[in-house]
C-alpha cells in the first residue's frame, strides 16, 4: 500500500498535475484576497479577515480536485493495466486507500501554503494578532475536509469510466450537488416542511458550521461518513469486475 501510495505520488510531480494544481490553487485566492479590487480584497475591505479565501477555495478545488483524481482508475483501465494492478498482494481497500490517501497528500501540499495568508493577515491587522483565530482554524479544517470530500467523489468517478474527461466532469457535478445543490434544492416548496433536514444534507451546512470557530462532532461524523460512503461505492464498483 505504501509502495502505491509512493509511485501515485510521483506520478503527480513526474508531470506537471501536481505544479499545476498548487500553483493555481494560490494563485487563484492570491488574486481574490490581495490583487483584484472589491470587498473580498482584505486590503480594500479593511477588516483583518481571512474569509475570501474560505470563499473562494472551495470553488476552486471543485475543478482543481477532479482534476487530480479523474486519472486515478480512468488512466489504468484506459492504458490496460488495471487488471496488473489488482495481481498486486493488496487488498481491493487497500488499493482505494493507498490513491485516496496520495489524492488527499496533494491537497494538503496546496493548503499548507495559505498559512502565509493567515500570519500576513494576522501582522498586518491592528492591533497585531486582531483576527478571529479560531474561526480561521474551524474555516481550515472545514476547506480540508471539503477536499477530502472532493477526492473521494473523485476516486469514484475515476473508477466507473474509463475515460478521465467523463471522469473529470462526473466528480464536477457530483461535487457541486454535494457542496451547492441540496441549498437550492431544500427551496423547492415542495419541501418546505424539510428543508433544514435537506440542508443539512449538503456540504456547505457543516462548513458553515465550522467556520464559526466551533468544532462540533456531527460535522465531523457527516464528513466521514460522505467520505466512506464513496469509497465504498468505490469498492463495490472494482468488486463488480470480477462478476462480468
């Protein structure tokens, strides 16, 4: 597992994916938080927050994260060594595991650096330190497990198809409907009676949550559970070749 997880890796910095993914994923929120003009600009806005990029990341690993995981299972069933992959003395979870884990390793390499944001900010405000730390860290926590969410989605699209761009546009979609779709579809007045329990259903109700500063529990569970769930999916999905 450790040996796949190695090479999955590589292969993310032996071309330029891995680059690309955390070049654009600063750049993107270096542009919105300190370069264009307007409200989510800290410099324009004149508070000492740090809500644009809580803003923005999430829109842009919506693209960035398919992008990572669309070649996972797509790119060893299109070039014919998925079967090889599965001679491997690992277990189907284990396999999952191991690209799952080195999906998640990539966006933690592109979060890291935001941490240059947050003691920017927190220097730059005044007084020094003025900045609504455990907000920032609950908002923190919230983004990286939105990206986990993300990936897993992602290791799911890969393993159905074989094509990476289908792939890519699969965990687009489930990806939005995840984190954006269940706010609008609670508006429907049909379900006017549930729309809270609705709400709750989608990713942004628990980021939300957390980025008031407040770890709670049933964030927690939800996002892990969502993150099962698709791995799961994932496991039936590789179990099904053996069937046919």
């Amino acid at each position: 597992m450790v040996a796949l997880f190695r090479k999955e890796i590589s292969s993310f910095f032996s071309t330029l994916t891995g680059y690309f993914v955390i070049i654009v994923f600063l750049l993107a929120n270096s542009f919105f938080i300190w370069i264009f003009p307007g409200e989510l600009n800290v410099l324009d806005s004149g508070y000492a927050s740090l809500d644009t990029l809580f803003i923005i990341a999430p829109w842009v690993f919506l693209f960035l994260v398919p992008a990572i995981t669309m070649r996972m299972f797509s790119e060893e069933k299109r070039s014919g060594t998925f079967e090889l992959l599965f001679t491997r003395p690992l277990s189907d979870l284990n396999i999952i595991s191991a690209k799952y884990f080195a999906g998640l390793a990539l966006v933690v390499l592109s979060l890291l650096p935001t941490l240059v944001y947050y003691f920017s900010v927190y220097y730059l405000s005044f007084p020094v330190g003025n900045l609504d730390v455990g907000g920032f860290w609950g908002s923190f926590i919230g983004l990286f497990f939105l990206a986990a969410i993300y990936v897993a989605v992602g290791i799911f699209t890969s393993s159905i198809t074989d094509n990476q761009i289908i792939s890519f546009l699969l965990a687009i979609l489930l990806s939005f409907i995840l984190y954006a779709g269940f706010d609008s579809i609670s508006a429907l007045p049909v379900l006017h009676s549930i729309d809270q329990w609705v709400i709750r259903l989608g990713i942004n109700e628990h980021y939300r949550s957390m980025s008031r500063g407040v770890i709670d529990s049933r964030d927690i569970v939800y996002y892990i559970s969502v993150i099962f769930l698709f791995l799961f999916v994932t496991k039936f999905v590789l179990q099904s070749r053996k069937w046919s």
